[in-house]
C-alpha cells in the first residue's frame, strides 16, 4: 500500500478583527482594530494510504473544512507538511485538483437551470479531459447512479437525492484518485442515503478510490469507513478503527432480559430510589439499572466492571430469566461523549 | 503560454454556450429583459440630450459631439458588462463559498469567474450605444472621416473595454478582504462612465489627471473622440496619443491582473 | 400595538448601523456622484446664467439635496420584500398578528431614518464644504421641510413596496426593479433637475406621483415653491399617495388570496 495523504503537524491560525460595541467603538475599530489569533487546526498529523475509506468526525466548527481545504489547497497551512498524491497542494494545486474530486453536500457545483447532462458535458473543459475518457466515465457513471432517469431534467427541479447523485457524477468524471466528500447524505431521505452509500462502496472496490467523508450522519461511517478520525478544536482526538472506539471507549454496554411472568409481584415490590426508579439490591459495582417496564428489565454495564456472562448468571440466579439479549453502545453516543469529555486528549490512536 | 491562452479562450466560450442556451430557453422573458434594459440605458442618455435643451453648448461642445462621447462610452461599457458580468457579480460568489469551487479546477480562476454570469440581457446597453452613436452622427452631418479616425475609434472602444473590465477585476479583488465595500466600485464603473460621457475638460484638474493617467477610463472615450472631432487634448496632450489607447489598456490591465493574483494569495491565506 | 412598529423600526435602524464601511462607501459613491453632476452644471450655465429661475448656485443645490434625499426616498437595491416572496418566507410574514404593509413601513421608515442621518446629512454638508452650498431656508421653508420630505419618504416607500409585491406574479422580477427604479429616478429629477426640463414635458411630470418623492422636497428646500403653488402641488401628492396606498393595500389582499389558494 502507498500512502496519499500525508499530512505533519498541520497548523492553521486565523486572525479575526474584534468589533466594539456602539457607534463610537465601531469607528475605533475601523482605526485601530483589536485582532485575535484563533487556531483553527493544532498539530494535526495524518496518513491515508491509497484505496482506504475515512471518516472525518467532529462538532461544528472544529476544524474539519479547514483541514480539507488545506489538503485540496485552497487554503495555506500556517504550519506543517502536506504531500497529496505526491504534490505540495497549495503550490501544485491545479495539477492536485486533476487528481481530487471534491463534493460539498450543501453546494452544488451543477448549473441550477440547465438539464444535469449539460453541466456533465460542460465539466469534461472545467477538468480537461480528453473526449474519449469524458464519454467512457460519463458511461460507466450513468450505470453505477442510475443517472439515465433524469439526466435530461434541469438540475433545479431534481430532488435532493437526484442532485446528490448528479453531483457524485460530476465530481468523478475527471477519474480522481481521492474523493473527498462533505456531508453527501445531508437532508437526504433513508433509500437516498442507503443507494449514495452503496454506490460509494462500490466505486471504493472498483475503483479503489480513496475517500475522505466528513459527515455528521454515524450510519455514512458505521457503513462506509473502517477508519475514523475524530477532530476537535482543531486537533486530532482519535485516530483507528470504527469497531476498536467501541471496545476503548464504548462505555456502557446494555443488558436487556426478559423476566419470567411470575417475577412480575417481587419485581413490583422492589424498594424505589428518589427519582422514582425502582432498586435492584446488591447490584455488582459497575451495574446499573437503566430501565423496568413490566417483565423487561435493562442493566447498563461498564466494560470493566464484569464480563457479561457472569451478570446474567448473576441476575440468573436470582430471577427466572426468559430471554437476554445485548446492546451495544451508540457509536454516536461515544464519539459526543468523547469529544464533550475531551477523553482522548494527548492520547493519540495508531492508523490500521 | 498560447496554448493556454486558447484553451483559455475555449473554455470561455463553453461557458458562454451553455449559458446562451439556458437563457434562450425563455425566449419571450429574453426579449422583454433585453427591451427594458435598453429602455433604462435609453433614459440615461434622454437625460443627457434634454441639457442641451436650455443650454446650448458645453464649453463649447455641442449637442452631436458630447453625444459621440456618450455613445463611445456606453459601447465600451457595454460590451465590457456583456463579456465580463461574472466578475462585477464577485462578491455573490465569495459570499456564497463557491469561490472554494473555483480554486478546486485545474483551469483558471479568471476565466472561470469571468464567464459565470453571462447575459443577454446587456446587449439592451449595446444597442442603446449603436442608436446614441446613430443619432450623433445626425446631429454631426459635417464631420469628415477617415480611415484613420475609423481605426481609432474603433480601437478605442476595445481598449476602453479592457480597461473597464480591469476595474471591475480590481473591484472584485476588494472582495477578498471585504464583501462591505463593493459599491465603491460603482465609483469607478458607473461613476466614470457617467462623467465621461461629457467632456474630460469639465472636471477638476485633479479628476482630468486621475483618469487619464491612473486609471485611464479617459482613454476610452474622450482622447479617441478628440482625435475624430479634432479637437485638442488637455495639459498639452499630443492628438496621437489616441493610438497609444490599446498599450494604456494592456498596461492597466497587467496591473489590475498582478493585484488579483495577489489577492487570490491573500484569499488562500485567509480562506474568507 | 404603536409600540410594536416603533420597535420593528428601532430594530431595522440598529441593523443598518452595523455596516459601517457599507456606509461609508456607499456615502463616497453618493459624494462623486454629486461632484461629477456638480461639474457638469457649473460647465452648462457658463453660456447661460439663469434658467427658469435658477442660477448656477441654486440648480448645485437642487442637486446636492437630490443626491443627500436618494437613499432615503428611492434605494437602490431595496429587494427585501422581493427575497421573501422568492424563499415563501412571506407566508410567515403574512400570518403574523401585525398589519403586513404596517410592519414594512416601519421597517422602512427605521432604515430611511438612519440613511437621512447617516448617508444624506454628510452629503449636503460635503456639497455645502465643496461648493459652499449654504442653506438656503427661511423659518417658513423650515417648517414646510419638516413635513414634506418625510412625506416623500412615505410615497417612497409606497412605491418600493409596489414595484417589490409584483414578484408574487412575476418570476424574474429584477428587470421591474431597476425599470422601476430608472422611471422614478428620471421623473423626480435625480437623472437632470426638473426645472430644467422643457415646459410640456414639466407639465406632464408635476401631475404625475413622482414629483412628490424628492422633486417637491427639494424645491422646498431651496424656497423655490411657497404659498397655494406649494400647498396645491402638496394636496396633488397627498391625493397620490392615497392612491398609491389603497393599490398596495389592495395587492396585499390579492397576494393573501393567491397564498392561501396555493395553500401556504
């Protein structure tokens, strides 16, 4: 595998002029502005080997366009190496943007009155590409989106999910090596999202494209990205596998047992807490009681607090169980208590 | 260099195409637009014609002559609004984040940014400026011409539409610090298009030499328009110095495509 | 209630403030303007030093007011209803307990304040440095300068509203704008002062509405109109406005139907 992506120690500062309040502060300002340095990015290192699929997670504002426009080469770094498919972006970057494509889900890079075929038609001189090539890729891209229903309606009177496909289209006509993607599933609808996704994958095994997905939406990454990169306040919190975040950092998994009908007098007898929430005595440390809804009862256990076999035998042996079955975590529930918690500060994952 | 150059010039034009065909699609809207735009640039130059109602002349210009001049200049504008909208349009662009779009292609921002908003709908000012040039020409029945002052005139024209098209560049390249400003522009486009469609002679002499040495709007219409009418040129100018009219356009425009450049530095920096 | 438009006009004149180097350049813009038109009059009236009553000083005048009173009776740009329309926000707007036009015009009025403080007052006063202009009032033009222009300001706004309400029929609405806008700039005066104008063409403009906008303000200002020519022509506007008011009001109820029947 050889690497794409590969970015040392990234910095990006903003200066942001401060305004005074009032009329006379304002014409203060515009003489003597008072400025601040906001860092938007803070040593952020990153390596994306070629043909992986990554998602790039963080709350507003926490650096991830910064990150990408410093990677695509739209914007300078203040700080810190970039090399994208062996170029220097922000000095290469039209030769870069041959090899990238770039699709951002709120902005569309269609002509809003013409049918989607001509915006397609009019990218092959945005891009220059060789005729031949253009109508190859357009080939196989009308097959792969299913463009061939709509192809021909302008682009203002196709729906969100139509565009979005129009604009995956228009973003790989040119054949890029590494696709990044913005939001591509926003305000689309569930079949829109599942047939984006699809489609992502299989460009991904086909192609082996490597793609770089910000997204809000934990199923786009559940589904499409091994790997995640969680970002905030511009710096790298977590940097792995999808499925180790859960081991790590998983939190409480959920045990949820069905009770045998005639547990339901003992359970009603249980003593309850001040919030109105019945107790279970003796509960092994680490274990809570989440929820009691008839004969269904939830227990929420941290990792480390037992394995999960030995609390069903220890529920077990005090309740005629019927059925038990496992939750696992919410990865988005993770990934919000990560960053709220600032959990993996200084504690740097390793790349797959 | 003319490689790109042409594949430049190619790209424009498929930019253009497909936005002629968008337009021409709503045919009917098209011609009312085109009507009205020329009605509005009509009444402009009604307004100018009524002075010369109680007033004979304009130090002694007379009705015909400053007409020509007004006629040159809308000509000029005019075509620079056709070919370069896009540019005066700027600050949507930036306002809306689409500028990122621009800098994600590998052909040139310039031309790009140039060719995103064409429309038909300013030839209505075209027009007006070949009926203003028609009607000067009836009130000048005695005017000779040559060869030469054909070439100059027309020559003239060009250049006056590189040079307003600089200066919207320039206005545009404000936008990269801030979007606030950009009516100051107007100051520059409408603004000296408006005043130079009267005698350069009018002005101040701070306002002669700014635009005719810094930004040298004069050169599109009043020192061509001199060399026609044969009339003589201010601070001693020799009536010649109308053939330099394409060479003073090149030269501001060089100047105002250095500052893009910079600025286009200054938005990769900032990234607003 | 009162309460209410007044603060939807505070608020208005609050957000204009916020754009202070928009002001400022816009500020510059109205400055040249007036200056290139100052030296095109100072030019014309060296063949000539009087015309229907006004010398060189009085036309600068004219000019100068005309330019300080612009953003205040006929902005450019003013599309705000227009966008609502555009984006159906304005079907909000339209549910709303307030009276719809109410609630614009005070919005309009917080703006034409601010722009009559912040954009027209340092013009007059550039022209007054420039060209010691002077201000020509006598006590009585003071106190027909207190009514009129906000009476102009009023017709004003009653226009915006109207050439902005068509984009409820209309698609591409921008080409009424700025043909609306180029009619009223041209028929109040701003394009070429209207006393300048040959007699018919004067006669047919003094009936029309757009006199009142900014024509019969500044001959106010200047002392030029008084006495029962003044309060005719006065009476003649007040009339329009009434018209002018009634259409709108009506064009609301139509566009009330038109979104209801289209189902909101």
């Amino acid at each position: 595998m050889t690497v794409i992506i590969d970015a040392q120690a990234l910095q990006k500062n903003f200066r942001v002029a401060k305004r005074r309040p009032g009329i006379f502060g304002g014409l203060r300002s515009i003489v003597d502005p008072e400025v601040r340095i906001v860092s938007a990015v803070q040593d952020l290192s990153l390596q994306v080997q070629r043909g992986e699929m990554v998602g790039l997670v963080g709350p507003n504002g926490a650096g991830k366009s910064t990150t990408i426009k410093m990677l695509t080469g739209i914007l300078t770094p203040s700080g810190g190496e970039i090399r994208v498919a062996g170029l220097t972006p922000i000095h290469q970057r039209r030769e870069l943007s041959k090899r990238i494509g770039v699709v951002f889900g709120q902005r569309t890079q269609l002509w809003w009155d013409l049918p989607l075929l001509d915006s397609l038609q009019l990218l092959r001189h945005l891009y220059r590409v060789p005729e031949a090539r253009h109508r190859e890729n357009l080939k196989q891209l009308r097959v792969m989106l299913d463009l061939d229903e709509f192809i021909d309606t302008p682009v203002r009177q196709l729906s969100l999910g139509q565009r979005m496909r129009g604009d995956l289209a228009a973003a790989l006509l040119h054949e890029p090596e590494l696709l990044y993607l913005d939001e591509p599933t926003i305000g689309l609808d569930v079949v829109a999202k599942a047939r984006i996704r699809e489609f992502l994958l299989a460009l991904n095994t086909q192609r082996s494209t490597t793609v770089l997905i910000t997204t809000h939406d934990m199923d786009d990454i559940e589904t499409l990205c091994p790997r995640i990169l969680i970002i905030d306040h511009g710096r790298k919190l977590y940097d792995g596998a999808v499925k180790d975040i859960r081991t790590r950092f998983g939190g409480e998994r959920t045990l949820i047992a069905v009770l045998d009908g005639s547990e339901l007098a003992r359970l009603a007898m249980l003593p309850s807490a001040e919030d109105g929430l019945a107790t279970l005595p003796d509960l092994p440390a680490g274990v809570r009681l989440l929820k009691l809804d008839g004969p269904q009862i939830e227990l929420g256990f941290g990792r480390e607090a037992l394995p999960a076999h030995e609390l069903v035998a220890w529920l077990g042996a005090r309740y005629t169980l019927r059925d038990v079955t496992f939750r696992e975590p919410d990865i988005e529930d993770i990934i919000r208590r990560i960053y709220e918690k600032d959990l993996l500060l200084g504690d740097i994952g390793m790349p797959v | 260099m003319w490689r790109n150059l042409w594949e430049d010039l190619q790209l424009y034009q498929h930019l253009l195409v497909i936005q002629i065909k968008a337009q021409l699609q709503y045919k009917a809207n098209l011609s009312l637009d085109i009507i009205s735009y020329l009605g509005i640039t009509g009444l402009e130059f009604v307004a100018l014609l009524l002075y010369f109602v109680p007033f004979r002349t304009l130090l002694g210009w007379h009705v015909g002559e400053v007409a020509m001049l007004a006629a040159v200049m809308s000509l000029s504008f005019g075509l620079s609004e056709l070919i370069g909208a896009g540019i005066d349009n700027f600050s949507v662009l930036i306002n809306r984040g689409e500028f990122d779009r621009v800098l994600l292609r590998p052909v040139s921002a310039f031309v790009q940014v140039i060719g995103n908003d064409f429309r038909l709908r300013r030839l209505g000012r075209i027009t007006q400026g070949m009926l203003a040039f028609a009607l000067a020409l009836h009130f000048l029945p005695a005017l000779h011409w040559t060869f030469f002052k054909l070439l100059v005139l027309g020559i003239g024209i060009i250049s006056g539409t590189i040079i307003f098209l600089s200066i919207v560049l320039l206005g545009a390249t404000l936008c990269f610090w801030t979007v606030e400003t950009t009516e100051i522009t107007n100051i520059l486009t409408y603004g000296s298009r408006e005043m130079l469609s009267y005698p350069l002679t009018i002005y101040h002499q701070v306002l002669q030499r700014f635009f005719l040495f810094i930004v040298p709007v004069a050169f599109a219409s009043y020192v061509p328009v001199c060399y026609v009418l044969e009339r003589p040129l201010p601070f001693g100018l020799p009536a010649e110095l109308a053939l330099a009219s394409p060479i003073v356009a090149l030269l501001f425009a060089l100047v105002s495509g250095w500052i893009w450049t910079f600025g286009v530095r200054h938005y990769q920096s900032t990234g607003s | 209630m009162l309460r209410f438009y007044f603060e939807v006009a505070g608020t208005a004149f609050r957000r204009q403030i916020v754009y202070r180097w928009a002001n400022l350049a816009g500020l510059c813009t109205n400055i040249f303007f007036a200056l290139i038109v100052s030296y095109i009059i100072i030019a014309l009236y060296a063949v000539r030093p009087v015309v229907a009553g006004y010398d060189v000083h009085d036309t600068l005048r004219y000019t100068w007011m005309m330019q300080a009173i612009l953003m205040v009776v006929l902005p450019f740009g003013f599309t705000d209803l227009m966008q609502t329309i555009r984006t159906g926000d304005v079907v909000t707007d339209l549910s709303k307990p307030c009276d719809f036009y109410l609630y614009w015009f005070s919005r309009e009025m917080g703006k034409n304040v601010y722009y009559a403080i912040f954009r027209g007052l340092p013009t007059y006063l550039a022209g007054m440095v420039i060209f010691k202009l002077g201000v020509p009032l006598t006590w009585q033009s003071w106190l027909a300068f207190g009514l009129i222009p906000p009476f102009g300001a009023t017709l004003g706004i009653a226009y915006r509203f109207l050439y902005n309400i068509v984009a409820f029929w209309i698609i591409e609405a921008r080409a009424v704008v700025s043909f609306a806008l180029t009619i009223a700039q041209f028929l109040t005066g701003s394009f070429i002062p209207l006393p300048l104008l040959p007699g018919w063409l004067q006669t047919i403009v003094n009936w029309l509405p757009f006199r009142g906008f900014m024509d019969l303000p500044v001959q106010v200002f200047l002392g030029k109109i008084s006495g029962s020519l003044l309060w005719g022509a006065f009476g003649l506007q007040v009339g329009w406005l009434i018209i002018l008011t009634c259409l709108v009001l009506w064009l609301v109820q139509v566009a009330r139907q038109h979104v209801v029947v289209q189902g909101g």
